[in-house]
C-alpha cells in the first residue's frame, strides 16, 4: 500500500543553521506533496507544498526540492529561529486515491539558542 | 469562514460506550478526512470521504465508522470505545481539485477512554 517514510525523527539545530528534512515515497505516480508544521497542541497547518511538475520551490526561508526519479522530497529550512521548532509532517497523494492523503511519521526539530 | 470546526474539544470516555465526534466545515470543500494522531506519533487516516454519500476507508478503520449526508458534515462514530482508541482526533478538508489543494484541519478532539 502507499507508504511515507520520513527521517529523521527529530533533529536539533542551532539558530541560524539550516535544517533539512527527508522523505521517500512508494508510489511513483503520486503528484502532490505538502509539508506541514504543528506546534505543540495545535493544529498541523500548511507551509508549503510542491507538485509533481516542477522540482523546487521557495518561500522565503523555507524551500521544497521533489525527484521524482527517486521518489523523495525534502524540506529546507535556512536561518533557523525559535520559533521553527516543531514538528514537521510531509505527505503525499497517491495516483488512484488522489483524494487520500498519507503523511509521514513526522520531525521534531528543536532550534536551540 | 470558520473553517473546519470539532466538537468537542476534549472528552473522557468509559470502556464500551459510545460517542460521535462532530465536524463541519463553512469552505464547501468536497474532500473531508479523519486522523488520529496518538501520542508523539504521525497521523493516521480513519475514513475519508470525496463527496456527500461517498466515504472509504483509511489505513486504521476498525472500531470507527462514518456519515456523510452533507456537504459540510462528517461525523465519526466509536461504537464501543477502548483504551487503544485514546488519541487526538483531528478532522481536515480540502477542496479535491484534479493535484489536490491544502488540507485545513479542524483544532481537534483530545480523547480519553478509561
């Protein structure tokens, strides 16, 4: 069945370094892949999301890279602050349930002072 | 827009009853789901539904079941509730264009069955 893995599963960072997080995917048909963050006891929100047609995208400091080819995304994060701490879901829509949406297991990242 | 609205926000369960979290969203998105989210842990699909009449399952399904009579509504039922069902539920919709847009979840619902 469709499968997210996502790595690592927490990450500690200083601020001002970049934080970059990974996950593969198992059906190669799949088009779309958002990434959201969730403080803690909150809600997970939308931070920004890339389709199967382009291969990067950025905004702001945040940024997506997608290969389709290997079947992986990842999240950059550049000048960290306290305030990126949390965690930190990828998911992705499968060709053939393009109405479900699968996420990873998540990151706790951690900016430190 | 309220967006996507739960009901409640927190309850405490016994062994074996039964409850119905509520979620209705103001956005006349087509696609709504249901995730749990235990402790620590990633989400994990329940039920979703494409449409008013349409509903699947999702990946964790056992022991939930779902309606959707409208639009905006899509309530998830616990039949006989258990300690495993203690989680954080979140309900989330999106508007289910041909690449699929943003998920909007709803605050969630922090259950507890003892």
């Amino acid at each position: 069945g469709e499968n997210v893995e996502q790595h690592p599963s927490t990450l500690s960072v200083q601020e001002g370094d970049s934080a970059v997080i990974k996950c593969t995917y198992s059906d190669s048909a799949s088009n779309y892949f958002p990434w959201y963050k969730q403080e803690l006891g909150k809600r997970p929100q939308l931070i920004i999301d890339i389709r199967s047609n382009v291969g990067e995208k950025k905004d702001q400091r945040i940024a997506v890279t997608l290969n389709k080819t290997a079947k992986h995304f990842s999240l950059h994060i550049t000048e960290t602050q306290p305030e990126d701490s949390a965690v930190y879901f990828c998911a992705a829509t499968f060709t053939g349930t393009a109405s479900k949406l699968t996420f990873g297991t998540g990151t706790r990242l951690q900016v430190t002072l | 827009n309220a967006g996507v609205t739960q009901t409640p926000k927190f309850r405490i369960l016994k062994i074996g009853q039964s409850m119905t979290l509520q979620c209705t969203q103001d956005m006349n998105h087509n696609y709504m789901y249901w995730y749990r989210q235990d402790p620590g842990m990633g989400l994990k699909l329940i039920y979703y539904s494409v449409g008013a009449g349409i509903t699947d399952k999702g990946e964790v399904p056992n022991g939930y079941n779902v309606s959707r009579s409208t639009t905006e509504d899509f309530p998830l039922r616990l039949e006989l509730a258990a300690p495993s069902q203690t989680s954080v539920y979140f309900c989330a919709s999106a508007t289910g264009q041909y690449f699929n847009t943003e998920a909007f979840f709803g605050q969630g619902t922090r259950l507890t069955v003892v």
